[in-house]
C-alpha cells in the first residue's frame, strides 16, 4: 500500500531481517517468509481413493524398433499395469519408461545380454545351478504406480530391456524407445475402444477398462536415457511410420497409430546427447545433484532450450534440482549407489554428506512425479501451489530426519519455473553480449563498484557446451549468462525497465548460480547478502532481501577439484511483488540488484511472471503519490526502524549503512528514464 504521508522511498520488512538456518542442510537464510508459506498437500493422502488392481503383467507380440541410421531389430513388447477398480472415470494415462541398466543378472553378477534372461543352466551332480534371471527395471516404479492409480490414473510401466541390449549403435536407442512408447499408447487406446487386444497373451485381461481409459490426457515419465526418449518422442509422435508387429505391418497413418494426446512429460535425471526439446507439452526435468552416472546433468540443456521454444500449445517448463539425489535410487531395482567417486558431500560415507538415502529420496520423488501429473494431467488444483513456487514441499517429501524434527526442506530441491510466453515479460534472457548494455524492453544495463561483469556462455560454436565457458570450473547450463565479480563491500547491477506495467504478472524471478572456483582462483567463502530493489517512475523504492524468500543463493557443495562434485546450476529466485510494497507497479522505473561484501555471481532470465495470475493489490497501490518529495520526518521514522529491527547495532552495522546509502541514492534519482538503443 502507498503510505498516506509524502514518502519517496519505503522499504520492506524482509530486508533487516536477521538470518536463521533451517533444513537439513541450509544453503541459505531460511527466513520467515519461507517458513510461513503454505506447504503442499500430501500425494499420500488416502481419503476417497480407490481400491487398486493388483500390478498386471501382460506381453504381445514383438515389434521391430528402427533407428535413424538404418539399424532394426525385434523388441520385446511387456509392461505392468495399475489401474483404479472403482469408479467409471474415464482415467488418465501415465507410462514409466526405465533408463539402460543391466538386463540379466547371474551368481549376483548383472549384465546387459544379447538374448533372454531367465534361462536355467545344467544341473551338476544332481543339484541345480543358479538360472540367470531378467533384471526387471520396468517394476521399479510400482511404489508411485499404486498410489498414483488410487487417485484415478492408469499407470503402465513399459519394460525396454531389448532395446538397452541393442543401443550401443546408431541413437543410442532414443529412437526405438520412443517407437515402443508409442505402440504401449496405441494398445491402450485399442483397449479402451474395444475392450481387448488380439496379440496379447491374455486378449481380455484388461476387458473392464473399456471406456475408462482418457487417451485425450497422457503423461510420461522417463529416467535416464528413458527420460530423453519420452521428450523425443514427443518429435515422433506428429510424424508417425508404420508399425510393424510380429505378423502384422499396421501402416503410417492408419487408424490404430495416430499421433496421441502427450499432456505432460517428466524426465528423470535424463541423457539429453542431442540437445532435444519439449515443445508443445507441460515438461519437468529432475537433476540429481550427485548424479553418478549423467554426471553432467544433461538435463539441464532440456530445460534450457525448452524455456523460449515458439509453441502452438503454450505450456510451462520445470527444472528441479535435488541437491541430496543420485541416479538409481529413484527406482527400487537399481538398488546400488552409482555415485562412486569420494566426495565431501556426495559421498554417502563422507563424514557430513549431503546424501538423501534410498528411502528419503523416493520420498520427494514421489512427491514431484505424482503431483506434477495430478496437477497437469488431472487438473487438480491443490498442487498448483507448489507448481506455482508459492508452497514449500510436504513433510512426507523432506528427509524422515526433517520431517521428525519438524523442520522443511525447501533447500533440499530447488523449482526453476518458465512459463508460456503469453504469462510472462521478459525483461533479458542475456542470450547475447548486448546484454551487458541493453535489456529487451531497451532499457540500459549497467553495474557499480563491480570488478567484473562480462557475458559468457557454455555453447561452443559447434553447438556442443563447454562446462568452462563461464566463471565456473563446471556450469551445467546451455542458457548465456551474465557474471558480475566484486570484492568491495557493495556493488550494483541495474536493469531500466521504461515505464512498465507489471500489473498482469505476480513475481519477479531471474535465475542465478554461484561459481566453483578452485582455492588458487579467490573462491567465495560464504553466498553474498543480497537485496532485489524497484523503483517507480515517481521515485518511490522498495526493498526486499533475496534470502528472506528464495535458497536459491547457495554455494555448490562438494570438491571443486571433483569432476562429479561441486557444481553450478542455474536456480531460480523468485520475489513476490506485492512484497515490494509503496511502489506503482503500472509504472516501474527499475530493478537493482544490491550485493554486500564480496559477489560473484551467474546470472540470466530476468522477467516479470504470472506464475499463479496476476498481481492483486488494492486500488490505492497503483494511484499516483500526491507528494513525491521525501521529508525529515520520513527520513527520521525509516532510520528509526532500521535501528529498532537490527539486533541493537541498527543503522550503524555494515548492511545497515548500506540500506541507508541506498535510501539516500533514491532520493537523487530523476523523475524520467531515457530509452538506451531503443531504436538499435
């Protein structure tokens, strides 16, 4: 609300807020703005759910899988099956695709095959030998499947152990995987029709499903290099071959193969060899943060070329990070720790490990993965909280030690949001140099008290990413970037923002990660105090301190000198814009950045997004001051409360001083803002 008196400049409360550690790990200030915000309903929730079908196994006959260089083979055609048994529905679909682990196992030894497992071997002296068993990766997801399936989804988890026998060529098996994807949809769709399907080895086993199934809402998910196949196959589905079955050629464009409805994708700590997209479909990508295996975080590049694709069906895009995570542990079958390297925090026997054991992670696993497809597939709207950034995980999604001592876990996975073009402004996506002058509304970026800032990026000219192209000894990002490095107790970035109206929008977010530096390279020692500013263009400033509402701001745990260890990730800030309250958000003159004491930071994705609607306040936060001079009074009342709020030191401690320098500079500021290059 615009004060009635005639003040120029009103801060916000967060800014002086002292800083308190929560979580299991803090990385930063976890400060009662983030402790007071709504936490997320439980996936776990059992009121009104159904009763479940026991996990139903079925075959068909084989397919042959292609690839783009020319390479076929036959495919196993086998998955598992949860459905509700209450209800008419009709219920939406969600497919698991498992990643390439091994496929046989023998003696405890497992092995990927070029035949069928479950074979047994002779008989010695009257006494069987150990048979050589299937490593059944596609059951390793039942744990969500049944209780997504209580909640009215048909999930079906598709087993692709032959193509991980067969994918050392050509794709990789990207391609073949995504066929197999498609032909488990074109059976279901076949059941849902007629009640049965004549290649499987139980034609009626799925009579009761008839007219239950919704085949205008499917969901995948993909782990691994099944992850990047769900995102591929998106590509794949609106421009569908043959299917040739086992018997049978079902060709291009006949009636049982049309391209289906593809709502939602999630792709779980995926490979990304080719820099795919997701255009055209709500699409979340999981990193694992001590991933072992995709141990440069390839899904990072997902969300980076997905986040400004021009799409026929604008969807939002995800990117999560899981800072306690490895690779396996997300399915029940890979039981072993891929994360073998020694490591102070990804480590699971380093002394203060930051590891999530097996159980606590499929705890938020759980969590992200059932609620992102109840929310976009089912449209249930009591997880738009959480996938709007404005609700902290539940208690039975953070580590049991978190949950026991009834502390959150927000710190412990970090939610990067972009939203459809139409539900945001961007103010620079820094995607070029020009960045380090000009923003896109052609407004003047500059900086103060800064020792560096340059533009970098992690893409070579050939397209591939150079993990050093930043500041970073390792930044797994595709996106430019800003990097802004100062030593001095204070520095500045400054965006122009021309007069905007940010009425029809909720948050201000920009996305921002710390270097890893090697200790010979001046490391930060701690993440940097930091204060997002806005101005209108009467002059009047708010200020919030970042820490009170965002753990984006950590620095990356682990060894610098560890290839898998420490790392920078791109995290999103997001600041809610009724908190920069006394500003006329229909006339917004600028955003600054304040940092105090040594910064060095990676920036990109400045903008202004409608994450849960538009800006509600009440009339008078947009009208006009009537008096914009500032006055003694006003002065003496702010310098007043900042003694009161700063622990006995007040104005007198260094961020004191600082805020109060920056009241003092917005008294100066000019009543206009002059276009830079607007015309360039």
């Amino acid at each position: 609300m615009l004060s009635n008196k005639p003040t120029r400049f009103s801060i916000s409360c967060a800014l002086v807020v002292p800083l308190a550690l929560s979580g299991l790990i803090a990385f930063g200030a976890a400060s009662s703005n983030l402790q007071q915000q709504d936490i997320a309903p439980s996936v776990r929730e059992q009121a009104g759910a159904s009763r479940v079908s026991e996990p139903l196994d079925y075959r068909s006959s084989q397919i042959i899988v292609t690839d783009p260089e020319g390479i076929a083979y036959n495919a196993d055609v086998n998955a598992l099956v949860r459905y509700p048994l209450d209800g008419d529905g009709p219920f939406p679909v969600v497919l698991y695709l498992h990643g390439r682990h091994v496929t046989c196992s023998y003696l405890g030894n497992e092995f990927l095959s070029t035949g069928e497992c479950d074979l047994e071997l002779p008989r010695v002296l009257g006494q069987p030998v150990n048979v050589i068993k299937s490593v059944d990766s596609y059951k390793g997801y039942d744990y969500m499947a049944r209780n997504l399936a209580a909640h009215g989804y048909v999930v079906v988890s598709i087993n692709a152990n032959d193509v991980n026998d067969k994918d050392l060529a050509g794709d990789a098996g990207v391609q073949a995987r995504s066929e197999l994807i498609l032909h488990h949809l074109d059976i279901l769709r076949e059941i849902n029709e007629t009640g049965f399907y004549s290649k499987l080895d139980q034609p009626y086993l799925f009579a009761s499903l008839r007219g239950k199934i919704d085949m205008t809402k499917v969901g995948l998910m993909g782990h691994s290099r099944g992850g990047q196949g769900v995102t591929h196959v998106l590509s794949v589905n609106q421009a569908r071959g043959p299917t040739i079955e086992v018997g049978e050629l079902r060709p291009a464009g006949s009636t049982f193969n049309q391209p289906h409805n593809i709502r939602a994708v999630f792709a779980l700590a995926p490979t990304n060899f080719d820099f795919i997209n997701a255009p055209n479909t709500t699409f979340a990508v999981l990193l694992p943060y001590c991933d072992g295996d995709v141990s440069n975080l390839q899904g990072a590049f997902m969300y980076d070329e997905s986040r400004n694709l021009e799409e026929t069906t604008p969807s939002r895009k995800f990117q999560l990070v899981a800072m306690g995570a490895n690779h396996n542990f997300y399915n029940t079958t890979w039981s072993g720790d891929d994360y073998s390297n020694q490591d102070p925090w990804c480590s699971s026997n380093a002394e203060n490990s930051g590891r999530d054991d097996p159980i606590d992670q499929r705890r938020h696993g759980e969590f992200l993965m059932s609620s992102f497809f109840r929310h976009f597939l089912g449209n249930e709207t009591i997880f738009s909280s959480y996938w709007s950034g404005m609700a902290s995980l539940p208690a039975d999604a953070c580590p049991v030690q978190s949950t026991n001592s009834g502390q959150r876990c927000d710190d412990r996975v970090h939610l990067s949001i972009q939203t459809p073009k139409q539900q945001r402004l961007e103010i620079d996506n820094t995607s070029t140099s020009l960045s380090l002058t000009m923003n896109q509304l052609g407004g003047a970026n500059s900086t103060s008290d800064a020792d560096r800032f340059e533009f970098c990026s992690t893409r070579n000219d050939s397209g591939s990413v150079n993990s050093t192209g930043c500041p970073s000894v390792r930044t797994w990002a595709t996106s430019g970037q800003l990097y802004l490095e100062s030593d001095n107790s204070e520095s500045q970035f400054k965006t122009i923002l021309n007069d905007l109206d940010v009425t029809a929008y909720d948050s201000l977010t920009f996305r921002v990660g710390i270097p890893v530096k090697t200790s010979e390279n001046n490391p930060l020692t701690s993440a940097p105090e930091m204060h997002a500013i806005l101005t209108d263009t009467f002059g009047q400033s708010a200020a919030i301190e970042i820490s009170s509402y965002s753990n984006a701001l950590y620095l990356p745990p682990g060894d610098p000198l560890n290839t898998e260890g420490a790392k920078t990730l791109l995290n999103m800030v997001r600041l809610p814009l009724a908190s920069f309250q006394g500003v006329n958000f229909e006339h917004l003159a600028s955003l600054e950045l304040v940092h105090i004491g040594p910064t060095q930071l990676q920036l990109t994705d400045f903008q202004f997004q409608a994450l849960a609607g538009e800006l509600k306040l009440a009339n008078t936060d947009t009208e006009n001051p009537t008096d914009l001079e500032p006055s003694e009074n006003n002065m003496a009342e702010t310098a007043s409360f900042l003694d009161g709020q700063s622990g006995g030191g007040g104005s007198t401690t260094l961020p004191g001083l600082a805020v109060l320098a920056l009241m003092l500079s917005a008294f100066k500021r000019k009543r206009t803002v002059n276009c830079v290059r607007c015309n360039d």
